[in-house]
C-alpha cells in the first residue's frame, strides 16, 4: 500500500465541504431519481492548485461555463456546467510547501448509508479520509481505499441525477475506471463497502472487471498499466477526435501522457494531464 499524505486528506475534506446548497443554481436542465442509484458515480470534483488555469483548460477543451458557489466556511467552489446539466466540482487548493501535486479528479459513488460504507471502508482495510457529514444537498464521506486510491460516498437528500441526465456526450463524464494494482482486491472492497457485483470479462488487452449495481455497469477496475502511476480513479470524458483533443489540450498547457494508439482500445482512447497535473482520459464519443 503506497502511502498518502496528510495534506490530502485535509485537501479532500475542503472539497467535501465546499458545495453546500444547491439554492441558488440552475436545476431545470436535470431530472433526479426517487431512489438512489446505489453504486453511480453521481458527482466529480476537480482538486486543483489553479482554478483560473482550470477554467481557462476545461472550458477551452469542452465548452464548459463555470458558476461560483460559497461553500462552509466560506471556500471558494466553481461548478462547471454544459448546457443544462452540471458536470462538476473545482477546489482550489495551493500546492504544499514540499512540491509535491495533489491535483486530482475524485468521483463521488452513491451507497445506501454513508456512515455503514465508512464503517465497512475501516473493516476491509481502507481509511477514512474526510468523516460522514451532513451538507445541505445530502450526507457525504471521503475514503481512501486500501492501495491508496481516493473516492468519495454520497447520499444524496435530492435524489441522484438519473441516468437520462448523465448520459454520454462530448464535454460530459463517459466512464470512470479504478487503476488498481491487484483489480480482484479492489473490486471486493468496492463491492463490501458499495455494494458492487464484479463481473470479469475477456477484451482486448486482457481481463476487465466491471463494477455492476442492479444489472448496470458502473464502473470499471484496470491493472494498473504505468509503474509511475498511484493506484487512482481515471474519470473519462467524451470528445470527438481523441487525438484531437489531446493535441488541444497540449496547447492550453495540458500534457499528453498517452497519445491514441491502435493497441490501446482502438485508438479511441487519450490519456492527459491538465495544467495542474491532475489525470483524465478524453474518449471518443459515441464510440
């Protein structure tokens, strides 16, 4: 197990309690679920040292329009927004005194009870990175699981947004992946402490498990494929030219960590860094 800093659990703990209302935005694009949709990624924060540099990146690379919200305490929080619906979170957060970048997409998972996931993220070997509270949109939790990778819990008093509200698109969340070192391990402490059912499948490139709730893959488990790589959550975002885009994103300060490659998912798939060095994939949509 690699170890965690300290600052990136206070880090993750402003980012949990920076939106605290949805008062005073704009919902009339999105429609909710009457139950929760245990085990959906339902929500994504950006933890970044350069907001103004984010903004400038994401909205140049998926159109994106931004919204300032307060939050506790008053920390700063930008909701990012295509059309009608709301994609995510910005945390600004300055890098620490030793260098070292903590800037990072971190997804939000639906489950049944947040305090009962703590509960059972400290049994099977993860830690808690930010305690269950309460905010004005639902009760959350921030963990970190055994390898180091960090996610958030969340049950939502709104609902979730459902499916027809998320589905795929260009500048909108297509996918997101765990790159674990040991993918079996890690699906059994998703599935005790979310309630996923892993379901191993063969495609090119090897073995892929899927995190399933109620017939419904989820979310996705890879063998970590870089050494240099901390075990992470990869969020993917739809584009239409893969190659495209991540040229693009070279342009506007970004880094190409894994240009389209044949080999690599049919040459459908980029991996990039934004100015801050947090990771995300830009996958061709519709595939």
């Amino acid at each position: 197990m690699k170890p965690v800093r300290a600052l990136s659990v206070m880090i993750l703990i402003v980012g949990l309690t920076a939106c605290s209302t949805t008062g005073r935005h704009d919902l009339s694009g999105m429609s909710f679920s009457d139950a929760p949709l245990i085990g959906k990624l339902v929500w994504y924060d950006l933890i970044t040292e350069d907001v103004g540099a984010a903004r400038a990146f994401y909205g140049s690379l998926f159109g994106w329009s931004f919204e300032e919200a307060e939050g506790v305490g008053g920390n700063d929080y930008f909701l990012a927004r295509t059309g009608g619906v709301y994609v995510g979170g910005m945390v600004p957060m300055a890098r620490p005194a030793d260098g070292s970048n903590l800037s990072r997409w971190v997804p939000y998972a639906s489950v049944t009870d947040v305090d009962e996931a703590v509960s059972r993220t400290t049994a099977n070997g993860g830690r808690v990175a930010a305690s269950a509270r309460d905010l004005g949109i639902g009760r959350v939790a921030a963990i970190i699981d055994p390898e180091g990778a960090v996610i958030g819990l969340a049950r939502s008093s709104i609902g979730d947004p459902d499916d027809a509200t998320t589905t795929g698109g260009r500048g909108k969340v297509v996918w997101a992946e765990l790159l674990a070192e040991d993918p079996t391990e890690a699906a059994a402490f998703y599935a005790d402490v979310v309630g996923y059912r892993p379901k191993v499948i063969e495609r090119r490139g090897g073995r892929y498990t899927l995190l399933e709730a109620d017939g419904i893959a989820r979310a996705g488990v890879l063998e970590n494929p870089a050494e240099n790589w901390d075990p992470t959550w990869l969020t993917y975002f739809g584009v239409a030219d893969p190659a495209a885009a991540a040229a693009r994103a070279e342009s506007l300060g970004g880094k190409i960590l894994l240009a389209p490659t044949p080999e690599v998912r049919e040459g459908t798939l980029a991996i990039v860094a934004d100015p801050s060095g947090a990771v995300l994939a830009l996958q061709k949509w519709p595939l």
